[in-house]
C-alpha cells in the first residue's frame, strides 16, 4: 500500500511540474539519456522488480527537471486504469510516461510527431503489463486486454490517434 502511495504521490509531483524546477539546470547529459531510456525498458520489462521504486523515482525527477526533452501526458487514453488502484494500476498508469521519454530520446526526429510519442507510452504500458501478468496472471484488467487485441492486429496506433484529438487535445501537458 505504501509503494503505491508513493507511486501516486510521485505522479501527482509529476503532473505539477514547473519550469521553477528546471532553473539552473542545463540540458540532460548523453550518460543521462542513456540511463533514462535503459531505467523505461527495465521498467517495461520488470515493473514489480526490487530496483522498480527507486527507477520510477529517477525518472520522475529527470523528467520533471531536463529541459530539453519534452514528455506529453494524456491520462484520457489509459483512464480506465485511474478508476483502480487493483492490480498494479498505478505503477502502469505512469509507465506511458517513461516510455514516451524512452521513444523521445531514441527517436529524436519523432518527438514532435505526437501519435507516435503517445503510441510508444502505450506499448510501452502494455509491455509492463504483459510482464506482470508473467509472474500475476489474475493481474488482467480487460480495458488493456482489448488494447493488446487492438494491437495485435495492427489497430493501436489509429485508436490512439483517434483517441488523442479528441481526448487529449484539452487535457494535453507537456512536461518539460
């Protein structure tokens, strides 16, 4: 219960993020990026692992702090999983977050296309989840079953198009 106050404290912290936090801060190092983007796949693959607390921790605080990578937050598309705090909905609620900041920094020259940055923060949740349901398999929520479905025949990426203009257009923050 705690781990997962923590976790939803720090998606609170991160949602709150302001540009005060990145004064005096300069851009994120290559040995950050690279932290940044091997702490996300560890999380993907990994997300109960004992490491997962402090990672999700680093990560918050790079994301909130670097000015030079920009993570979009859209809860809309995963919304299901804010309505439980049942099987490990937090610590996949904020998965798409460091997924997103994986696919920024390894596909610099899509970082503004927002499709694909979102679709990334969404398979990067389902790869958590797919995971978790490895060793938790009564872990199943069925809103990401029929996602896993819709990707599976090659249908993820026009629901989350379609879901973001009209989701996620009002609600949309950029974290920098």
């Amino acid at each position: 219960m705690l781990k997962r106050l923590t976790c939803c404290l720090s998606l609170l912290l991160l949602l709150s993020a302001t540009a005060a936090a990145q004064q005096g801060r300069g851009p994120s190092t290559a040995e950050e990026r690279a932290k940044a983007v091997r702490l996300a796949r560890e999380l993907e693959n990994d997300p109960l692992g004992e490491s997962a607390g402090p990672s999700r921790a680093w990560l918050i605080e790079f994301v909130k702090t670097v000015p030079d990578i920009d993570v979009v937050i859209c809860s809309s598309l995963l919304a299901e999983l804010f309505k439980t705090k049942e099987s490990y909905a937090v610590e996949l609620s904020i998965q798409p977050v460091f997924s997103e900041t994986a696919f920024v920094i390894e596909h610099p020259e899509s970082a503004k296309d927002l499709t694909a940055v979102l679709v990334a923060g969404v398979k990067g949740t389902l790869r958590a989840y797919e995971s978790i349901l490895k060793t938790e398999p009564k872990a199943r929520h069925g809103f990401l079953d029929g996602l896993i479905e819709k990707r599976d025949k090659d249908q993820l990426e026009s629901w989350v198009a379609e879901t973001a203009k009209v989701a996620c257009t009002a609600e949309r923050k950029v974290i920098r």
